[in-house]
C-alpha cells in the first residue's frame, strides 16, 4: 500500500481535535472512539499502556481541576497501511 501523503495535516488535525475533546470535561468520555480497543498505546509518565478501555481508565485516574499544556513537538508519520503514527511531546502543569 501507499504512504499517505497527507500525514502531517492529518497528525496537527487529529491533536487538535484530540485535545478539543480533551479539554471539555463533559465530551472528554469520548476519546475512547479515538483509541483502537487492543492496539492503541499510550505512554504516561514512563508507564506504558495498552487499549482504549485502560487508556481512559489512565485518564479519568487523573485527579486534577484544571490542565495546561505546552506541546513541544507533534511528530507524525507515515504508516504503510495508510495509517499515521503520531507522537505527542509535551509539558502538562496541573491544579488539583
């Protein structure tokens, strides 16, 4: 299969979409239609996880009122399927 082409426009959209989501307490449920039930990974704080259902069990075990972010780098990359791989580098800053 072909590369996408359009793999950098489609990272940026989906992080914005993502952290749209994200941000708004009342959709955040949500992202679980955005993580592929058994392969999606997430890596929090050195801890790696597997699955939509332990990713946002990850989420919603995070106890904060207000969130900030600094991305530092969206990477995205092509996949051989079509797909794109997209890593996230950033800072958060929380208030509990």
């Amino acid at each position: 299969m072909a590369l996408n082409p359009a793999y950098e426009a489609i990272g940026k959209g989906f992080v914005h979409q993502y952290y749209a989501i994200f941000d708004d307490p009342v959709q955040r449920p949500n992202l679980i239609n955005m993580y592929n039930t058994e392969t999606s990974f997430m890596t929090f704080e050195g801890q790696q996880i597997q699955g939509a259902v332990k990713i946002m069990e990850k989420i919603t075990s995070l106890s904060f009122q207000k969130i900030n972010r600094i991305i530092t780098a969206v990477d995205s990359q092509p996949m051989f399927d079509g797909g794109v791989l997209i890593n996230v580098l950033g800072r958060l800053q929380v208030r509990i």
